[in-house]
C-alpha cells in the first residue's frame, strides 16, 4: 500500500517539489545565518585585531628596556580594559605568564589547547566558545596571534565577552528561522494542491483509458483548464470520439459487406435450390445460369474491391509513378470502354488539348490512373440515359493538368455529395435493380488520386448530372 502511494505521480511531484523547496530554505537560513554572524562579529573582530596591534608595540619595548615588567603589565590591563574583556600572554608551555586576570601563573584551560597550539604554528584566528570568566558570562569572542618574548615565541589571547552578539545573533536567527518555516508550510500546501491539480487529470485519463480498452467509447474527461494538462484532455476527448467514429465506421463497414455478400448469395442459393427442386422448366435453365453468373461476376467485383481498398488504406499498395501523358493514357481507356458506350448510345465529346510547352505530363501509377478514369467513366455511362451526353475533358491550368468527366444524368442531392466517398454509400436514386455498383469505386477513386498527388471533387444536380474534376500536378521538365 505505501509503495503504491509512493508510486503516484501526484505524491512524486509533491515530494520532488517539496525537497526542493526545502534545500532552498535550508541553504537560505545557512546563507543569513553566515551573514548576519560575520556582520555582528565584524567590529569586534576588528576592535581585537587592532589592540593586537597596540600589545605587538609594547612587547619590543619591555625587552629594550624601555619599560618595566609591571608598566607591560599594567599597558596590557588598560588594553584589557578598552575591549571589556581579558588578555593573555601564554608562553611556549602553556603558561599565562602575563595578563590583565586572576589566572596569571597557571596553565591555559585544556578546551584553548587547540587554539594555543595553532598559535604556536604562527596562525592567529578567532572562534566563539563557551569559556567562563564569571558566572555570568555565557559566550566568549577568543583572538589568538602569535609573538615572541624574550626571543622565545608566545600566543596572545584576548577573550571579549560576546553575550549580547549571542543573543542578537539569536534573534535574528528565531526571525530568519519562523518566516522560513512559515513559508514552507504554505508552499507545502500549494505544492500539494498544484500537484493534485497536475495529475488529477491524468488519473481521470487513466481510468478513461482502463474504460475504454473494455469498449466504453461514453467515457470522456472533464476540461477544466486551458493550459496543457486542458488541452491533454480536449485531445483525449478527440482522440474517443474518433474511435467511436471509426468504430461506428467498422460496424457499418461489416453490415454493409454483409447485406452486398448476402443479397447475391440468396440469389444463387435460390436459383440452385430451385434447379435442384425442379421447379424450374429445363428449357428457362439457360435464363437462370445468366442470372447465376451475373451475381457471382457481381460477388468478384465486390471482392476484388474490397482487396483495393484494404491494400491502399493500409499503404501495401506501392505506387509505381512515372511520367505519364495524360492524353494518351485517357484515349486508351476511352478505347476500352468504346462499346459499352455505343451499346448505350450515347453521346461522348472528347476534348484533350495539349499544354503550352507540349502533351501534358503527371507523374502517376499508369494502371491506377486507367482505374481511376473507368470507375469515372463506368460510373457516368451507369447513371446516364441513352441519348445524353458525356464529355470528357483535358487541359492546363497553372502548374496542373485538370481533367472533367461530366454527365447529363440524373444528377445527385446535395446531401448526397459530402458521403459519395465513404465505402458501400449509394445515392438513393441510384439504388434500383440497374446498379451494378458496389459502393465501393468512388471510395478507392479518392485514395488512388490523393496517393498519387492529386486531388478530386465533384458538383453535381438532380436531373442535371454530375461533373467530376480531377487535378494533378504537372511532371517537372
């Protein structure tokens, strides 16, 4: 249980921030309280240095004999006097051999031993330690430096009473000390809101992620926000409702494969069953296995659609472009379906011009483009009736090749034309026994023109006819 609270992100944010914050703190009061010691200590260390001075002048003057052993000491008295405090001059063994207290003769306390020793060396330096003079006295201010008497190194000591510096210090320190711990308290408490804030989203994905994986496509994320963590959910809500639109798609997709499988199937089975039963005349057998073949030829269409389709979706079908002269490849298709066209007798004006600098060129999958351009022309034959119109039309525009394919048919609804793409959708008015579509062309004639570079729209009116436009982009020279 604690290693799973440990492991939430918002515990792990909280404590990461959190830690951070502390160091700065900590580092901060170390900071001020550095500061403010050396700031208070500062005059003092400075009044003890320059009485340094003053005790370095009088020891050359007792040895030339300017001045007596008592006038030494009563000059290191008055030098006592001026700092408040007391001063030492320790011999090479440890001894006060002079001084401005009581402790003139006897051996430096054992906790000075450390600084007496270092004075020796010839280092001189300052500490605050916890040396009585008297029962009140709490802290004590020691400057040590080195000297000789008598040709015989020495340490001076002077020891300045350091209770009010310790108290101010003190003070200062309970002021830095209580606004910190203040402080981090309330960045503690904003931290912990900021980070439920932070990742209170995320768990919400989370368990919408859990749901949906079990196919609950109802769950959505509330947007609270504008920020990322705002715009995280907005994309999730997108990113649901765009499985939910293509898991609607693929149950369509399934019930419409299904009823086109179904509608040839029930046809053939009853044909045979009824051949098989007798109860069709031997002499009508031949009316029948037409039937029987038109339906499978129409179960083969659908098929081999379907394999077209799955191929160019899912980016199996590699297309081998090339430079292409769109004049020639539409002649040749036009030549393909010449006879379903005078079998219908209609009437097909073909205009292909040429661009400035010659035939135009498109780099394009020759055997795609040929489908493109029969689904087209198979789909405008279909839905125009005998005696109307085709054209078929190729000329330059800008940097591209544009090429119409426009009937005088019976034309399409408005609402019609935003779903002529999607697969299986058939316009109602070309749902009649006459279809032989499988809803399928216009889906791959918009997949094969976009994976080719070029783009595709239609315009179209009821009982005028529809007009499809394609446009490539012209090969470079």
């Amino acid at each position: 249980m604690l290693r799973r609270w440990f492991g939430s992100l918002y515990i792990k944010i909280f404590l990461s921030f959190l830690a951070t914050c502390v160091l700065f703190f900590i580092g901060l009061a170390v900071f001020w309280n550095y500061y403010f010691t050396d700031l208070f200590y500062k005059d003092k260390k400075d009044l003890l240095q320059a009485r340094s001075a003053e005790v370095s002048k009088l020891l050359p003057n007792y040895q030339e004999g300017t001045i007596s052993i008592r006038e030494l000491r009563f000059g290191i008295r008055i030098v006592a006097r001026s700092i408040n405090g007391h001063v030492w001059l320790v011999d090479e063994k440890g001894n006060i051999m002079n001084g401005s207290s009581e402790k003139e003769g006897t051996m430096i306390p054992k906790q000075m031993d450390p600084l007496f020793i270092d004075g020796l060396k010839g280092h001189t330096g300052f500490t605050v330690s916890g040396y009585r003079f008297d029962d009140s006295q709490k802290d004590t201010l020691t400057y040590y430096a080195p000297e000789r008497f008598n040709g015989h190194p020495i340490v001076v000591f002077f020891h300045v009473p350091a209770v009010e510096i310790s108290e101010a210090i003190a003070a200062v320190r309970l002021n830095i000390m209580m606004p910190i711990l203040f402080s981090l308290l309330a960045v503690g408490l904003i931290l912990y809101i900021l980070s439920r804030k932070l990742a209170g989203p995320l768990q919400q994905m989370n368990r919408a992620a859990i749901e949906l994986a079990n196919g609950d496509f109802t769950t959505r994320v509330p947007v609270n926000s504008t920020d990322e963590i705002g715009q995280l959910a907005q994309s999730f809500n997108f990113m649901v409702d765009q499985l939910q639109s293509w898991e609607d798609n693929r149950q369509e997709f399934l019930a419409n494969v299904s009823h086109e499988l179904r509608s040839p199937l029930t046809t053939l089975r009853g044909l045979i069953v009824a051949m098989n039963d007798k109860v069709v005349p031997e002499d009508k057998y031949s009316h029948y296995l037409k039937i029987c073949e038109y339906e499978v030829q129409r179960l083969q269409r659908l098929v081999s659609d379907l394999l077209d389709l799955a191929r160019i979706q899912n980016g199996v079908d590699v297309f081998r472009t090339r430079p292409v002269v769109i004049k020639e490849k539409i002649q040749e298709v036009l030549d393909v379906i010449h006879t379903r066209i005078e079998e219908k007798q209609l009437d097909l004006h073909v205009s292909l011009l040429d661009g400035e600098f010659g035939p135009l060129t498109a780099d394009l999958d020759p055997d795609r483009f040929a489908q493109v351009m029969q689904n087209l022309l198979y789909n405008a034959i279909q839905f125009t009736s005998s005696g109307q119109r085709i054209d078929v039309l190729l000329y330059e525009e800008g940097d591209g090749a544009v090429i119409v394919v426009r009937d005088t048919g019976i034309g399409m609804r408005e609402e019609d034309l935003a779903r002529i793409w999607e697969r299986f959708y058939k316009a109602e008015q070309s749902r009649t026994p006459s279809s032989e579509g499988t809803g399928l062309g216009l889906t791959i004639v918009k997949h094969l023109v976009g994976g080719m570079g070029g783009n595709v729209s239609v315009r179209s009116a009821v009982g005028e006819g529809t007009e499809f436009t394609l446009r490539f982009p012209l090969s470079e020279i």
